[in-house]
C-alpha cells in the first residue's frame, strides 16, 4: 500500500543513510506548516535545522567517611584504631546540552557541493581524503575539525560553516 507519505519515507531513510536524520526542511506546503519536532521553536519556514546534543560531564568523587572514631586510653595510646568507609559520588560539572544548528538543507547537498566542500576543506588542511562527492566518514571528521576551532563539536556542516567556505551565499 502506498501513502503520500512514501517520498517522504524514502527521502528519510536517504538522509539517515548519509548521517542527516535531523536535517528536515520546515515547508509550510506540508501538512500544517509548523515545524516539525525537529526543529528549534520559531524556526523560520524554509530553513533546515539539526540537534547538536553534547554530553553532560560527571566528576567522580570518592571521600573518607568516619563511621567510629580512634579510641584513646589516659596516656594518648590509641587503643582502637577508627574506621573509615569509602563513598563515591557522581557530580555533574556540566549538564547535557541540546544546541541547534541552522544546516545547509538536503536538495543543497548535492555531490557537487559536497565536492565543492572537500575541496574547500583540503584547501585550509582539514580533509586529506580525495574528491569523491561523497558525504563520508572522511569529509564528517574534517568538518568536525574545521568546526570544533570555531567552537562548534559537530561532524553536521553548519549554514554558518558553508557560508565560511563560500559554498553559500551570505544572506543580505
């Protein structure tokens, strides 16, 4: 049985496949216009967004309890040692955060783009792979590498990124 929802399926699974699951256009045409779940509140229609989720970062702490004291005698002798206990903790230093990143949208990424961003990045020393038009594991780590200076930890090319390459035109 088809649905009118088969493209949209398929146009999914090809995204998944390349690592853009959360990369969806927010076309007012489709359905009510919101936004989809996957998308900041207010996103303007149009625009393409990914969840940037980073870890949280938990310290563990490990400190001595006095469960009984030293026990001393008249003459300062300790008769009986005290006992201690081990407790550890987990603190959080840092909780998880969910930032969003404005994304070049899916039909943007073509392999000529993508080409256009290998080269780009081979230019500045972050991609030492070849020119393959491919969204693969080698391009993912040099966008990470490009990104992670400008202090963004994401291997997903930000619009901001593209714009920085020249591979899009900075909106007036």
């Amino acid at each position: 049985m088809t649905t009118p929802y088969a493209p949209l399926v398929a146009s999914l699974s090809l995204l998944m496949a390349i690592g853009l699951g959360a990369c969806l256009p927010l076309d007012p045409a489709v359905g009510s216009g919101t936004a989809p779940p996957e998308a900041p509140p207010g996103a303007p229609p149009g625009t393409c967004w990914h969840r940037n989720t980073s870890p949280a970062v938990i310290q563990t702490v490990t400190d001595q309890v006095l469960v009984t004291p030293a026990v001393v005698d008249a003459t300062g002798q300790i008769t009986q040692p005290a006992v201690f206990r081990t407790v550890t903790r987990q603190d959080i230093v840092q909780p998880r955060r969910d930032t969003w990143l404005e994304t070049p949208c899916p039909e943007q990424l073509t392999p000529e783009f993508t080409a256009s961003l290998q080269r780009a990045l081979a230019v500045r020393g972050y991609y030492r792979g070849t020119t393959t038009g491919q969204m693969d594991r080698a391009t993912r780590i040099a966008i990470r590498r490009y990104q992670k200076e400008t202090g963004l930890d994401s291997s997903t090319l930000s619009l901001d990124t593209a714009r920085q390459l020249g591979l899009i035109a900075i909106a007036q």
